[in-house]
C-alpha cells in the first residue's frame, strides 16, 4: 500500500456486539421457521450495515475480533480475573455460529488467537494499521479500549449508548473518567475494574484514583512519593497494596504485540460474492435484508469484471432476477422431491403461465387441486403453473370436487359466498404449525418456500405460490396438526364467517338511557373528588392526580416511576384501604371506560341492517383462543353490577317471538386440568356433581361441605383457578389479603389434596425444557423454548406460566371450536332459524325464535357437552332471556 494511502479501519469487539444485541432484542424473540434463534445475528448485522453507510464515517475497511476461550494469560496470573461474568447464554450459542459464518460470506476477516482476549487482538491490530498510517474506529462496549485512544487522534473508541455512537477521543475520555486514556491501566491499578474482577486497592475508589493520577501522573510517581501523600488512610492502602495495584496493572493492560496474521489489506471493503450473501441472509430469514441486498452491498467496492459480482451507479437497480445457491443442508429432503427447492435454488419470481380462463376449464377435472387468490381485478386461480384470471360467478367456486387451496378462507367467503371444497388454507395451516410467527402470505413465501421478490409479488405469482405451500405443509405438519387444520380451523372459518355477517343487534334507547345515567354517575364523582381535594383538576390526568394526591394531600406514595409516583389500578387499589378518594377515582376511571368502550362507542357502529358486527381473528393468540375486534365483545363488562348492564342491551332483533340463548362450559380448564393430570381426588370433585371450589375448600380445611363458609370457598376458587395461570404464593396472597406464609401453606395442603396435579404441572414443564414446546390434547404445540431459557426473569416467569396454561386454556379453545363447527351443521341440517351470533371463550350465545327454544337448547347442549370425551363429565349451563344479560340471570 502506497504511502499517503490513508484509511479508516472499523474494528469491531465481536462478543461485546454479540451479547449487547443480545439482550437489547431478547424481547423479539426473533427465530427461524425451525425455531433457531437469530435476534442477536439480526442487531449484529444490522449495526454493522450502519456501521458501513455512516456517512460521518466513511469506513472503508473492517475487522471483527473475537474471544475464544475463557483460558488467558490473564487467567494463569489470577484465578478470579472475569470470574463474576455470566457465562453465555443457551440461545446465544448458535447465534455465535451463525454470526461467524455471515461474517465469512461478507468476507469480513474474524481475528482470534488462543490464550489472548479480544482485546488484545483489538489493540495489536489498533497498533499496526497505526504504524501503516490508517486511522481506527474501535467499536466496543467495554472501556479498556480507552487506554487505546491516542491524542493525534488516530484511533478512538465508538460506544452504544441509548440508541446512539459515542465516539470517544483523548480529551473525551477524560471528561468521562477524570483521566486521560494514557492513565487508563494505572487508574484501574488503583480502584480495580469490577465488571472484569480486577482488585484494585482495597479502599482505594474512583475519586482517590483520579485525584493520585492528577497529582502524580502514573502508577510509578504515585509509588516513588508514596510517602509524601498527605491523607494518613490513603498512604497506608497505597503503600499497603503494592502488590494488588500490581497485579491489577497487569490485568489491565491490553498486550498490543500479539502474534497473529495480520493484513490491513485483507480489512478493506472488498465485494463479497453477491450469491453467498443471499444464501446466508435466507438461511437466517433476514428477508427484508435480502430484499434490499444491493443496498447493504453499495459499501463494498465493486468490480464488474470479477464473477457474480454487480456492478451499479447509485440511482440503478441491478439486473433482476438472480438465483442463490442454497445450503443443502438446510433443505428438507421431503420438500426436495416435491420440487420445492427446484436444484437447491432460491429464487426472485415465480414460472406463472398465464392462460385463459377457457383453457383452464379444460385442465381441470374431478378431484384436481386449484388454488385461488383473490384480487382487486378479478379471482387468480392456479392449477400447477398454470394461471387463469375467472370472474366472480365461475361455477368452479360452488363445485366442491374441486379441491381449494386458499388464503384466509373467511375473508375469501366474503367475496365468494358460495365458495365449497375448501382442502387448504395457507394462513391457518401456518398458524396450526406455530402459532407465534407470521402468517401473512409474503413471509410464508419467503420462509417456506425460499422465494424472495423484490417488490411486491403479483396475484397471479401467490396463487401458484399457494399450491407449493399446499405441498410444503402436506410435508411438514404432522398428522395431529393436519387434524387440527382439516376439522377445526377450515371448517370454523365458514361459521365464523356466517356469525360475523349475522352479527348482534343493539337496544340503542337503552344504551343512550344508560349513558345519560353514567354521565350523571361521572359528574357526581368528579364533584365529590374535586370537594376532597380542594380543588378542580383533571381527573383523567395521571400527572394531576400525582399532584392532587401526592403533593397537596400529602399521601405517602407507593410505588416509584419515570414521571413520578405511579397512580395506576393497583396502586390506588392499595390506597383505596384508607383513602376515599382513591376509591372515588377508580369508580371515576371505571365509568368513563365503560362510557367512552362501549355507551358511545358501540352504537357508531350498527350497520345498516341495525346490528354490529364483529370480526373473529383466528390467528392472533398463540394459545388456539379466537379473538374479537372491531369492536371486540368478547370483553363486554360482567363483573361489575354497571358494567354488566351493558349486556342488557344485547337483544333478539325480533323481541317479540325471540331469545338470547347463552351456553356456557362450567369450569373446563379446570376439567381438562383433571383429565390431564388424572388426579383421582379431582376426577372424583368434578363426577361427584358437587361444586369444586366447596368441595376443595372442604378437603383443605378440612371441614364438612355444610360447614364451608364463603371465605373458604373464594380461598379454594382462587386457589383452582390461580394454579391453572402460574400464580405464586405472592399473588395468591395479594388476592385473599394474608400473608404469603399463610398463601404456601394453602397451597401446600392443595397439593396434598390433589396430589397428581403438582406431577402434572413439572411433567409439563419438563416437556417445554426439553422439547421447547408443550401441546394442547389435540397436538396444538405452542413453542416456549427461547422464553424459557431468557436471561430476564420475568419472561422466563411467564414462560413457565405458560407452560402450564397453554395445553389446558389451548384444550379448551379447540374444545369449543369443535363444538361450534358441530352445532352450526345440526341448525343447518335441521332448518333452524336460530343463529350463532356471539363466541366469548367458553361461551356461546344464540339468537333463537322462542318456537325452537326447547329443541334449540337440548341441541346446543348436547353438541357441548359431546364435543369431546374426557374423564370427567362436561357441564355446559345453558340459560335464555331477552337480553344477554338476562339469559344469565335466569
């Protein structure tokens, strides 16, 4: 390299980015379709690519320098050097893997050498493209490549902090510890390191440090007038600690002579091959990376002569489309022979032959297979590779011998109400596989498929897509998921479908006679809360009522946040004990929800037919439960008396000669808690027909049933339904008012009472450890392994609870979707007029002309109750009324 030929070298600590991106995205969860975790490869990347393109930077080599091993020089001289450093982390592991074979396809040389930490390969290299007259940016989190800075400002440190690059230079170092980087390794001589466990002077802290350093520059001077220094208690640790500040020294200092093959030109940016990029960017699924893969490439220097590499100006897009040779070992044998990875390829389009909708006709037959895809234009449908643009009408979507495959069925019904022989849905089928990753139709094609578009795909492109997806899930769900999807899901879209458009119907007299009653309810509240406080204010302002509570009314605060003290639910549930006017801004707070959710919400959205309708989501929850939304009434207010009266204004449109009809299943996931843990003692509670909560309060307090008060059995309640969601002797405490003693004790002689259930529960979580799944009694899995194996406690608290939850709360989801789908086909094979119009988790509610009532509700009961076969009994209580609310009360 030529003299004069100065450059700007990037040389990036590897673990310290690898472990800072770690933890910051750790909440992502980010993973591969086969659940290899990829959120630090991802933060990696990502701070690397701006890295590149920062423009203040204008980097033009790289390097990236790694440890190897724990077994240092370092480590020889002093046992405990790093000893108090977590060792990595489960989830990390493989990404470190993927992290070095990304940096291989970038071509971007990895440093190591055994025996020596990163750092000092850090400064060795720091050091020589100095002595070659190149300039370094050392990208770390550590501050011992502080003592690296040197003042002509050849090289400097880059710190993440809060979102931003601190770059650190001679005098900024300074600023931030009071010492110049030369004094670095003697100001952690003096008051050791304690991230890295270097000792320091017993006594001796950062202030001493830096005032000795001031005074007599380094470790030496500080030694030869040791005797001079003028505090009695700091002359005696200095001299008393010689041999610590020593070793310290020794410990911090970064060796910058390591003998490793060091070659600046080997760091310069050259152009990676633009194929083995690809490969690696698809493997870890980085899609949109791969999307944009000439832009993250516009920092490596091109050279158009040189194969598989693109040359480009800056406003030109590069040729399109391109191929990338896949890993083969990461392609499925099974989807090889179905022609899914067509020669190991990746690939940028689709091969759609576009036909006419008459030559179509004439392909298909009998039993084929034909996908179809929606679009603003018309119906796109695909047999093979073959494409036809149909109309509306084409009789093919009513022949239900002609096999379907799909996306999003129900919304497909909307458009094609006739619409049979549905066979496949792409977004089901990927929501049965896992229940936690993306279901919309480009990233199945991308992460299933291995085809990436770079711009949105055509219509024409999904439907043939939707074929090859059929063939990837034929090959990849096991027969219990193709179960689930085939009898549950597909066939639950279409009575989905019918319960949305049949939707509720709104007393809307009563909503506005109950809203000008809340109103009033609002108004008196807010005189009696600003007659308390001695003064007006906004109550629905946190910051305010932080005022009014906490500074004028001098209440002791409880629990500290950013903006002050917090006054949410459960603080001024805490302080409603003695206060009244805490209580009176919970009632405040709950009335103005319910006014401003439901009273003057609900009506805005009566259509013309003068009912609401609601949209059921069969894909959001990761647990099998449908969701609600737009508006979502599988939340209308129960527990309260006001708020349940907002159910009375769900009526029969017809309510004169009709009912509401609500079927509701009795304590199911604690049944299915029973079935599963086949826990006689509960086996027996639930056959006995007795009320469990009585009956458990009986047996643990052992008592006879007549002698249960009401204490006892809201103990045993909270106790069977706190269990079931992981609730700890903490919150069981918090929920009846004793202590937590008293709390483990009531749950100890739960156990003792139905002991199979504490077996159940660790069986449970030894399968979410060991196969980092747990599975509903049907085979619905819900994945939980990078959760459970977090470093941030509460997510692996949360993993565990769900670990629990999930097969008895995702049993009974599938149990009532069966039901539905079983009740919908009896009222239709039986020309009932009465209609499915709400589902609420456990419940059902129907609209019902009071000439089918009886027969309507032996039905609705009977499909309940038979929907699947357990060791205990189902009970479904049934009631019917005028309003939804009334059917309740019956």
């Amino acid at each position: 390299m030529k003299k004069g030929e100065s450059k700007t070298l990037i040389l990036i600590d590897g673990h310290a980015l690898a472990f800072r991106s770690f933890f910051a995205l750790e909440r992502t969860g980010m993973q591969t379709t086969e659940h290899t975790p990829t959120w630090a490869v991802f933060g990696f990347f990502k701070a690397i690519f701006d890295l590149l393109k920062n423009q203040k930077i204008q980097p033009e080599a790289i390097a990236v320098a790694f440890d190897v091993s724990k077994k240092t020089f370092r480590l020889e001289k002093y046992e405990a050097y790093k000893a108090n450093r977590q060792t990595m982390p489960d989830s990390l592991r493989p990404q470190m893997e993927l992290i070095m074979e990304g940096l291989k396809a970038f071509n971007i040389p990895i440093y190591t050498k055994e025996g020596f930490e990163g750092d000092d390969i850090i400064g060795t290299i720091a050091t020589e493209a100095k002595k070659l007259g190149h300039k370094t940016l050392i990208l770390t989190g550590d501050k011992d490549s502080f003592q690296l800075i040197d003042k002509e400002g050849e090289v400097s440190v880059l710190i993440p902090s809060k979102g931003q690059l601190a770059q650190y230079n001679w005098d900024m170092v300074y600023e931030n510890m009071g010492v110049y980087p030369n004094q670095v390794i003697d100001y952690k001589a003096l008051c050791g390191d304690t991230s890295d466990n270097i000792p320091g002077i017993r006594g001796i802290g950062p202030k001493s440090a830096t005032e000795l350093l001031r005074e007599y520059g380094t470790l030496e001077n500080v030694y030869k007038h040791a005797e001079d220094i003028p505090k009695n208690s700091v002359r005696e640790k200095i001299i008393n600690g010689k041999e610590e500040a020593l070793l310290s020294q020794f410990l911090a200092t970064i060796k910058l002579d390591v003998d490793i093959d060091f070659d600046f030109t080997k760091t310069c940016l050259d152009p990676p091959k633009k194929d083995e990029v690809a490969a690696f960017l698809t493997k870890v699924q980085f899609y949109s990376f791969v999307k944009n893969i000439d832009s993250l490439l516009r920092p490596f220097n091109y050279c158009p002569e040189e194969e598989n590499i693109v040359s480009f100006k800056e406003d030109e897009a590069p040729p399109l489309p391109f191929e990338v040779q896949h890993p083969k070992e990461e392609t499925n044998e099974a989807l090889v022979q179905l022609g899914l990875f067509s020669q190991g390829h990746i690939k940028s389009k689709v091969d759609a032959n576009e036909i006419s909708s008459e030559k179509f006709h004439t392909l298909i037959s009998d039993g084929s297979l034909i996908s179809l895809y929606n679009a603003a234009d018309g119906v796109y449908a695909a047999f093979e590779n073959n494409v036809a643009l149909l109309n509306g009408n084409d009789e093919l979507f009513s022949n239900s011998k002609i096999k379907k495959a799909v996306y999003d069925y129900k919304s497909e019904l909307s458009k094609l109400p006739s619409l049979n022989g549905v066979v496949f849905d792409a977004m089901l089928a990927s929501y049965v596989k896992d229940s936690s990753r993306k279901h919309d139709i480009v990233s199945q094609i991308q992460s299933c498929l291995n085809i990436v578009f770079q711009a949105d795909p055509a219509p024409k492109d999904i439907a043939v897509c939707l074929l090859k997806l059929y063939e990837y899930y034929d090959a990849s769900l096991n027969e219990c998921e193709k179960n689930i999807l085939k009898e549950i899901e597909i066939p639950l879209a279409r009575v989905l479908r019918d319960v949305e458009d049949t939707g509720v119907y709104l007393d809307t007299a009563y909503l506005k006679e109950l809203g000008d009653y809340i109103n009033g309810e609002i108004l008196k509240y807010e005189k009696k809360i600003h007659t308390a406080a001695g003064m007006e204010f906004n109550i629905s302002s946190p910051k305010q009522v932080q005022t009014v509570l906490f500074d004028k009314m001098q209440i002791k605060p409880t629990k500290k946040i950013k903006t002050g003290f917090s006054t949410n639910a459960k603080v001024l549930e805490e302080l409603a004990q003695e206060y009244e006017i805490a209580r009176d801004i919970l009632e405040h707070r709950q009335l103005v929800k319910l006014k401003t959710t439901y009273i003057d919400t609900l009506p805005k959205l009566i259509g013309k037919d003068g009912r609401v309708h609601t949209h059921y989501n069969q894909t959001v929850t990761t647990t099998g439960r449908l969701s609600s939304s737009d508006p979502n009434l599988q939340n209308i207010p129960i527990r309260t008396e006001l708020g349940s009266r907002i159910r009375s204004a769900f009526i029969a449109q017809d309510k004169e000669h009709s009912v509401l009809l609500s079927a509701d299943y009795s304590q199911i996931e604690l049944r299915f808690l029973a079935h599963c843990s086949q826990d006689e003692a509960l086996i027996y509670a639930f056959s006995s027909g007795e009320d469990i909560h009585t009956l458990t309060a009986s047996k643990v307090y052992d008592v006879p049933l007549e002698k249960v008060t009401k204490s006892m059995r809201a103990a045993a309640k909270a106790v069977n339904f706190g269990l079931i969601y992981g609730q700890t002797r903490f919150g069981l405490s918090s929920a009846l008012g004793i202590t937590p003693f008293e709390a483990q004790n009531f749950i100890d002689k739960y156990f003792q009472t139905y002991p199979k259930i504490r077996g159940y529960m660790n069986k449970v979580l030894m399968q979410a450890h060991q196969e980092g799944y747990v599975e509903t009694i049907l085979g619905r899995r819900r994945y939980l392994k990078e959760e459970l194996y977090s470093r941030n406690a509460r997510i692996r608290e949360f993993a565990e609870r769900a670990a629990i939850n999930a097969p008895l709360q995702g049993s009974s989801a599938d149990l009532i979707k069966i039901a539905m789908v079983n009740l919908y086909k009896k009222l239709e094979e039986g020309k009932f007029k009465s209609k499915i119009i709400l589902q609420v988790h456990d419940e059902l509610v129907l609209e019902v002309p009071e000439n089918e009532l009886l027969e309507v509700k032996k039905l609705v009961c009977r499909e309940m109750e038979c929907a699947q076969k357990l060791s205990v009994p189902l009970q479904v209580d049934v009631e019917a009324g005028k309003t939804w609310k009334e059917d309740e009360e019956n």
